[in-house]
C-alpha cells in the first residue's frame, strides 16, 4: 500500500482531516511540550524515573500533535 493510498483510507475512514494550519495552536502545544520535558528533566534528577517516562512520553506527543496543526492535518 502506498503512503497517499493509506492517508486517503484515513481520510475516506474520517479518521484524520485536512485543516487550516495554526501556528497559534501549534506555539501552545510545543510550550505544553517543552514544559512536560522540562518537569521530566526534574523528576528524573530526583529519582522519579516512571513519572519522568510519562511526561517525556506526553512532551513527545504534545511535539507530534504541533506538527500535524502545523501543516493542517
């Protein structure tokens, strides 16, 4: 299945939509990203390595969610 044949499925499916891009909402969720790797940093020097891991995991998907506001999807 090609790359196009598969965002078209998704698309057809209602699963993902094209939008206008915001660069409004994208600076909100990059600060939300950086905020949660900034605590991350800080739970990981005090020993909290499971909370650390989740707040990275979240600074990561808050980057990915920036992205796709980015570029309208």
């Amino acid at each position: 299945m090609k790359k196009t044949d598969f965002l078209a499925k998704l698309i057809d499916e209602k699963k993902i939509q094209i939008i206008e891009p915001s660069e409004n909402i994208k600076n909100a969720y990059l600060k939300r990203s950086y905020e949660s790797l900034t605590s991350s940093k800080l739970l990981a020097d005090a020993g909290n390595l499971n909370d650390s891991i989740a707040l990275t995991y979240y600074s990561m998907y808050y980057s990915v969610l920036a992205l796709f506001y980015r570029i309208g999807l």
